[in-house]
C-alpha cells in the first residue's frame, strides 16, 4: 500500500512538472521514459526465456 501511495505521489509531482516545461521538453522526456521501459522489458524477456519457465 505504501508502494501505491509513493507511485501516485511521485505520478503527481511528473504531471505538475510536465505542465510547467515547454512541450518539446516534455515529449523528449516521455520519449527517453518510453526507450528506457523497452529496454528494460526486452531485457526481462530475454532474462526470462533463458532460465525457462516459472
């Protein structure tokens, strides 16, 4: 629950930054935010098919 509260605090404080940078700002952040979480899933992915199943 505590894991919750900070996520949706940490989501406010992004959205209230986003709405005060300019908007190329903010789209080159969400793109960088957006490569990181590809890399990150295509690396647990390929994690996960080398050890075999759960």
């Amino acid at each position: 629950m505590l894991f919750l509260v900070v996520a949706l605090l940490l989501l406010g404080v992004v959205l209230g930054s986003a709405a005060y940078l300019p908007w190329p700002v903010t789209v080159v952040a969400g793109a960088v935010i957006a490569v990181w979480l590809v890399v990150f899933a295509g690396r647990e992915r390929r994690r996960r098919g080398r050890t075999g199943r759960a």
